[in-house]
C-alpha cells in the first residue's frame, strides 16, 4: 500500500487530511496511529487561518521533524533543514497551480456555517482533498529521500567541508538510533503477551570520572557499556544510549524476580571498568497503559532513576506517582527563579538563638523564604537543594549575606552589638574566592562590624579545600559556625583540621541521642569536648522542656529552635529584639 492509500484509506474512515497524512507514514516513524493522530492534531486549527491549508503544512511540519529533514527550533540544521519549509511552500503551490487555501481546495469557504454544511452535504472533502494530499506526500517523499541520501553520503564520507559536521552525523546517528530503538519498543508493547517494563540507568559521579580520567576515558566507559548491552539483550529487550551515561533497557518480562535478576546482572556486569570502579542508579518503571506515549513510559523511568540517585539504602527504583509532583516541583522552580530575583520575591526570616541561663536573645540566623505570589511560601527544603546543583545558590546566598549586612547596620544604628546574625554559606561557594570579596564589599558599604556577621559551613566529610578557605576565612576575621554537626559525615577530623568557633549541634543527632542513657551520654562527652578545645556551642532544633533542662544541665547553654522562636519575617524579630532589650519606638524611627 502507497502512503497516498494509506492516507485516502484513513480519511474514509473518518481521519481529517493531516491525521491521514501523518497516519500514512506511521511505519516508518515506529510510532502507533493513535500517536501519529495526536500530533498532527495539534496543528490542525491552523486550517481556519486562510493560506496554504492548515492541514498540508501541519502534515509536512511533523513529518519533517519526525524524519528529522526540518526542525524550526534546532539552529544546527540550520545548514539544509530550516529552509525546507520555504522549499515545500513553493513546491505545494507550483504543483496545486496556485490553489493552496482550504477554500480554493475544496471550492467553499469552511470558515462559514454554510460553507461547511455544502462541504459536509457533498462529500467534498473526500473527493477534492487527495488531490492536495498525493501532492503534498510526493514533496515528502521526496524530501525524506533526499534526506536520507545526503545522510548516507555524510555518514560514509565524513565530509570535511560541512561545517559542524561532527555534531550534525552525531545528531542524525543518533535520530536514526532512536527511531529504531521507538520502532522495536513499538512493536513489543503492540505483540507481548508478557509484561514490559523500563529500565534506566547511569553512571553514578560520571561527571568525576570524566574530570578524573578524561573525556577520552569517559567515552570509553560508555563505549564498553553500549557492547556489553549488545551481548547482554535478547531478541525481547532493546536498548538506547539516550544521552551522555544514561541509558534505557526496554524488556519483556514475567516476574519481578526476572526484572530483578536483570538489574542484578547489569550491575555486575558494570561493577569496573579498567580497574574503576562503576556504580549505577536505576530506575524502573513498568508499564500499565500500553497506550501511553513511549516519551511519557521514558520519563517515569527517569523520575525513579533521579529518585534512585538521593537514596542511600537502594540503588533501585520503581516509580511511584508522587515522583511526578517532584518533577512539577522543579520545573516550577526552575522556570521561576529568575522573576523571583528580580521581583524580590526572596524574603529574609530570622531565627533567634537564646542563652537558656539568661533567658535572652543572643544571635539570629538568617534563613531564606520564597514568597511566591500565586503559590505562597516556599521552604527552603524544597529550593535549596535544586539551587546547589544549577549553581543559583550563589545569588540567593548573596542576596541573603546583603540583606543580613542592612538588619546589622540598623541594630547597630540603634546601638545593639550583642546580636550577631549568622548566615548560611553554600558549599558552591568555596569553589572560589568571589564569595569572600562579596562578604566583604557588604560589610564595607554597610560599615558594619565583622564579627557581627557569623558564617555556617556546613559539616562534611574532610575536604582539604574547604580547610583551607575556612583557614583564610579564619584569618580574615570571620566568624566560623560549624552546621549540622553530628548529622552524618560527621568525622572528629574534621575539628582538627578546619577552624571552627562554633559547633552547631545537628537536631537529628539530639533528638537521637536524647532517646537513650547512652546517647546523653555522648551528647555529654560532646560537650565536655568542645569545651576543652574552646568551641563554642548552640544546639539546634531544640522543641521541648526537656531538651531545655538536659542541655542546660550539661553544659550547652546556647540554643536555637521552635521551643523559643520559630523563624519569623526579619520586621518581626527586629521588634522582637528591640522590646527585650529595651529600646524605646522613639528611637527606632
Ligand atoms: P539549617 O541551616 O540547618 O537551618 C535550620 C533549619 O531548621 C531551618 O529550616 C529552621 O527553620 C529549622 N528549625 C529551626 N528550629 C527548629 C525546630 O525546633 N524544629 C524543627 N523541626 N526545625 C527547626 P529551613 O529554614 O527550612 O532551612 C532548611 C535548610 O535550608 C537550612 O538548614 C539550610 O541548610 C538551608 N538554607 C536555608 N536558608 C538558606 C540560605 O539563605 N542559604 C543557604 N545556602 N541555605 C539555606
Ligand atoms: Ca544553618
Ligand atoms: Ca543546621
């Protein structure tokens, strides 16, 4: 059957031109009708716009993009792609002889009731559209033909006097590779009888091995993990380098115990690589609805793999409905990040830190909120973390260490110098230097004192580097808090390498030693400890009387959490702090 059979076939039955058009060529994209049916729709409402029908550009839009010969988005096609639609335009309109509007097509103007009703009265669609239709699915043709032959020609010649070529053959390779890898998991999930599932996975810390070893090692890595999948599928299973170091396993499969001997063999049969060792993240995600769109099967599977990457205690995942609120999470922030800057739409909250003895604040640490104006506040628990790896911390961190710098110039305005504030530093910072030019530029302008402005790094594993910027922070003047101590890197090491002056006592780590004798009693040791070696001490997260009492009786009198004050928008405390201290409104203004 021609695609043109194809086509008139699929419009007896009811399918609109692009459907049809888009359907006919559904083979060769390796996708199911209904897919093909969905896409096309989408375009369909440029029928009413007048010029060439909607229906014809639609249909040559989606299959040039599926082919891969057009993609009005991607500049690197730039070179033959994007001037395909001009090409087809003329084409259409030389080979129609001029007629390329719905209403010169069919004789009728659709846009109008009645116009519609002659054409639905008389069949006219049937009747006049294959016309348009043969002629557009010959420019397709021909255009997917000359296509693949300069495909060919690139892929056999390497030609050397195109440029990008490199990046041009890697991206056509690769379409091709994905068009098949779509085709095969097309027909599995349209003939097994068994389950299927998805299996994604990648390399864990490539980013390192590459730093470590090289580009060239890394390529080698994947290279080794593409031929060992090779020999590993059956005739059942396909897979795909989908980017970089993550790759999919599509698989038929009856139980979980086979799903889970598969896992089980891929990580053992990636375990080292040239005496390296690999570890690997997977995520799983088995398919329910056969009906769903491939891309949406791929993205579970990728959710759980992502998911799979914070997990301590599993390196396997299946997915789970709410990883898809997560994914909505980011991407929300993602694209609000920018707009949040620039509309100051971060807010500095302040928590006070108490000394138990003398029932008075004694500090404040300074902690961000997003005031999101459609979605209210945001916590940092949900922020932070996406900001650390794309790098924004820095600028929230800045903005946090400015405002921070203004609320110590007011107190100090009004003469208060007992209330340092304390700020957190991200790890991103230590990466360089910049981060301490800025600190010092704000306590320039604001001419304030550096002592009041305290630093929170926080705790981890023993880093050389970071030792070392907190030697020169040290050196500098800084104040240095040690955050989250106790909370799992935890290594005493640390105390003698990096400069600490306040240790800040993590809450998961009270809260767990206050469950037994023997948990007060190293918390006791602890801090018997860091009074021999002259640090100070605050405990954070602090809830209830008791923690109070206990802390107070062994020796740790400075505390910070919601047993006192939870944080609070920065006006507040500042009221807060005024009335303790006494200071009259008079003066404020
Ligand atoms: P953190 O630095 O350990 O901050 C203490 C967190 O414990 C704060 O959560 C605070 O609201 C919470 N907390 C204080 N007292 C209690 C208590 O009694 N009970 C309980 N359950 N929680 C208490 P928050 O503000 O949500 O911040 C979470 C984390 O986000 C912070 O942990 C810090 O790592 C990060 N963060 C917050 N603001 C900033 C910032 O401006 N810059 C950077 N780099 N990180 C920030
Ligand atoms: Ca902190
Ligand atoms: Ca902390």
């Amino acid at each position: 059957m021609t695609h043109l059979e194809k086509a008139v076939e699929l419009q007896k039955n009811g399918y609109h031109c692009s459907q049809a058009i888009v359907g006919a060529f559904a083979n060769e994209l390796g996708y199911n009708l209904k897919d093909c049916f969905k896409i096309s729709t989408c375009f369909g409402g440029g029928m009413r716009e007048g010029g060439t029908c909607g229906c014809i550009t639609a249909s040559f839009m989606v299959l040039g993009m599926a082919f891969g010969f057009y993609d009005p988005q991607d500049k690197e096609l730039e070179l033959y792609g994007n001037k395909k639609a001009e090409e087809f335009l003329a084409l259409f309109k030389e080979r129609m002889a001029g007629d390329i509007t719905c209403k010169a097509i069919l004789g009728q103007d659709i846009s109008k009731p009645e116009g519609l009703a002659v054409i639905r009265k008389e069949g006219l669609m049937l009747k006049l559209c294959p016309r348009a239709m043969r002629v557009c699915i010959a420019i397709v043709e021909e255009m997917i033909a000359d296509f693949q032959t300069r495909e060919n020609d690139l892929l056999r010649d390497g030609v050397e006097n195109i440029k990008n070529t490199d990046n041009l053959t890697t991206i056509i390779k690769h379409a091709d590779k994905r068009r098949k890898f779509t085709g095969n998991v097309t027909k599995l999930l349209d003939s097994t009888d068994k389950k299927v599932a998805f299996i994604q996975f990648d390399i864990k810390r490539f980013k390192i091995i590459n730093d470590l070893y090289g580009e060239k090692f890394g390529d080698q890595v994947l290279f080794f993990v593409s031929e060992k999948l090779k020999t590993i599928c059956d005739e059942n299973q396909f897979f795909m380098n989908l980017r970089a170091d993550v790759f999919v396993i599509v698989t038929a499969y009856d139980t979980d115990h086979e799903l889970d001997t598969l896992i089980t063999r891929l990580e053992e049969s990636f375990e080292e690589f040239k005496e390296v060792k690999l570890q690997l993240s997977f995520g799983v995600y088995t398919v329910e609805d056969r009906g769903m769109e491939i891309r949406q099967m791929e993205d579970r599977a990728a959710m759980a793999r992502k998911a799979a990457k914070d997990e301590v205690a599993t390196n396997r995942l299946f997915y789970q409905e709410q990883f898809k609120e997560l994914l909505y999470t980011r991407k929300f922030i993602e694209e609000n990040m920018n707009a949040a800057i620039t509309e100051k739409q971060f807010k500095m909250y302040l928590q006070p830190k108490y000394s138990i003895s003398q029932n008075k604040i004694v500090g404040a640490e300074a902690l961000v909120r997003w005031i999101h104006p459609q979605r209210g506040m945001v916590y940092p628990d949900e922020f932070i973390p996406i900001f650390e790896e794309n790098g924004f911390i820095r600028k929230v961190d800045y903005y946090i260490w400015e405002e921070a710098c203004r609320f110590i110039k007011k107190c100090t305005d009004l003469g208060l110098r007992d209330c340092p504030v304390s700020v957190n530093v991200s790890r991103q910072h230590l990466k360089d230097m910049e981060f301490m030019r800025v600190l010092v530029a704000y306590i320039r302008n604001n001419k304030i004192e550096k002592s009041l402005l305290e630093l929170e790094i926080t705790e981890t594993a023993n880093d050389e580097k970071i030792s070392r910027v907190a030697e020169q922070l040290k050196k500098d003047g800084f104040t240095l808090l040690m955050d989250d101590f106790g909370s799992g890197y935890s290594s005493l090491n640390v105390l003698l390498e990096t400069p600490f002056d306040v240790l800040k006592l993590d809450k998961k780590f009270m809260d767990n030693m206050m469950a037994s004798e023997k948990g007060k009693l190293i918390l006791e040791y602890v801090v018997a400890m860091a009074k021999k070696l002259e640090l100070g001490l605050l405990a954070e997260g602090v809830e209830t009387k008791e923690q109070v009492e206990l802390l107070s009786k062994i020796g740790c009198d400075k505390v910070q959490g919601y047993y006192y004050a939870k944080p609070m928008p920065q006006e507040e405390f500042f009221e807060m702090l005024l009335a303790e201290r006494g200071v009259e409104s008079a003066k404020k203004a």
